[in-house]
C-alpha cells in the first residue's frame, strides 16, 4: 500500500505535464492546422460546384434568373440604379447591391462556381490566385464577347498592387466554371449581373466598386486568421469592409504609403470615385 501510494503522484503528475505539452502544441499550431482543414474544405466544395455545374445542374442558392426585371421591382430596383458588389472567397459568394436613397440594399446573392489558388492575395503573374483588395469596374473593363461568355476586368493590378509590385492582368468575373486567377460564375449567372452592371454603367455610374474578401471579415473570422502572414492586408480589406457595414454606402478608397485609406462617403456617392495613390489631408 505505500509503495502504491507513492506512485500515485508521479502518475498524475506526468499526465499533467502531457496534457500541458499537447495543449500548448495544439495552440502553438492551431493556424497551420485550422489553414489545412479549411483548404480540405474548399478544396472540397470546388469539386461539388464543378460536379454540378458538369452535370448542368443549377448550383445551391442560385436565385430565380428567369425574370430580372420583377425581381427588382419587388424590391422597388430597377435596371439602371447603380450597383456595387461584394465577392468572400470562402463562402463562395458574391452579393449584389443596388442603390436606393443614400443608402445600398442588397438585390442578390450568387454562387461563385470557381476560383482559383488559395485564400489570399494575388501576387505575381502565373501563381494562379484570384485577387482580394478594392477595385473598380468602367466601361473600358467590359468584354460582351468573352470565350466564358460574358466577363469584365476586376481591374488588377489596382494602385495598391503597383505600389507593392504586384503583377498580373485580365483577372476577370466571368461565366463557365473554370478560373486560373478569376471568379467563374456560370453563364446565367454572369448574364444577370451583366444587365445589371451594363445598365447602371449606360445610366451614367461612371464605375463600380468591388470590393473582394477572402472570407466574411467577423470578428470571430479574422480571429481564426490571426496567424496567417496575410493577417495584416486582411485588417486593411476589413476596414473597408466595415466602413460599408455602417453606412451601406461604398466607402472612398485611396492609397497612401502602400496602404488602403479608407474614408467615408457621403449618402449621393455611388462609388465612383477611383482608387488611386492618394494620402488625405490631416
């Protein structure tokens, strides 16, 4: 019995020390982990889109495509009222917004068939990413007579991708299921929200933001981010991220020292204004 008794300590005491080491390790790799298991994910979900998609099946929450103009008037939209987009990588969406008054309502929101690379930024010419940042849409960005049906230009490289030697070129929203570098979105899908892009731009929105996430920017998201070497560019895509959340008006975009500056707009903006190397007066 005390022979027994004096291993009793040393037994829990080793336990302790184990479940000490294993949580530590666990938090110490907790990033890398969580980054593995959510590329497993999209990974994953691609292969779900591009299986349905080869199957001509409409892909899940896709809305009604077969009447645009009722659809908006139900919303009391029409076409022509100025647009702005979101796109978030991981959840696979891009939301369309229209104004009304001073402020943007959101009209729709659409399943992206494919993108490609990873979460994070584009890069460099030929890493196959899809960019994240703030661009805009003009006239000279559209292409009626693209190979994947119908696409415009994000815009890429923006001003701060030049300030950071970014390269790369043509990363379009387009239809098909295929991307390298790009956001396929089906040719019905991208047939909508070319009506509405083409109408508001004919109807005198000089340019349209669109702005692009890798994932939606919640707190509890970008705490499960905290590790990724993109976390600081994230923060900077967040601010403008919450800057519309709070005003439902596209925020100003400029670029100062290498970083995005983010100022709010005034309700009679409809995100126009270009993103350019910019620093506002202090």
């Amino acid at each position: 019995m005390t022979a027994r008794k004096r291993r009793w300590p040393s037994v829990l005491a080793v336990g302790a020390i184990l479940i000490a080491g294993l949580t530590a390790a666990g938090f110490f790799f907790w990033p890398q982990i969580y980054g593995l298991i959510e590329d497993e994910m999209i990974y994953r979900q691609k292969a779900a889109n591009w299986k349905a998609y080869e199957a001509g099946k409409t892909l899940a929450g896709t809305p009604d495509l077969s009447d645009l103009s009722a659809r908006l008037a139900r919303q009391n939209m029409k076409l022509g009222d100025a647009i702005f987009m979101r796109v978030f990588k991981r959840e696979f969406e891009l939301e369309m917004w229209v104004k009304q008054g001073n402020r943007f309502e959101l009209f729709a929101t659409y399943p992206i068939c494919m993108w490609s690379g990873r979460l994070g930024p584009k890069l460099k010419q030929g890493d196959k990413q899809a960019p994240e940042g703030f661009y805009s849409v003009d006239s000279s960005a559209l292409n009626p007579n693209s190979q994947y049906r119908r696409s415009f230009n994000l815009g890429f490289p923006n001003a701060f991708d030049s300030a950071h030697g970014r390269t790369g070129s043509l990363l379009m929203v387009h239809g098909d299921c295929r991307s390298i570098g790009c956001y396929a979105m089906t040719h019905g899908v991208i047939d909508e929200i070319w009506s509405l892009l083409t109408s508001a731009l004919a109807a005198g929105q000089k340019r349209v933001q669109v702005q692009v996430f890798p994932f939606r920017m919640s707190e509890t998201n970008m705490s499960l981010h905290a590790g990724n070497p993109n976390i600081g560019f994230w923060r900077q895509l967040r601010a403008g991220h919450d800057a519309f959340e709070r005003d439902r008006v596209p925020p100003i975009v400029s670029v100062c020292d290498g970083r995005y500056t983010i100022r709010p707009a005034t309700g009679d903006s409809d995100g126009s204004t270009p993103i350019a190397v910019s620093c506002p007066a202090t």
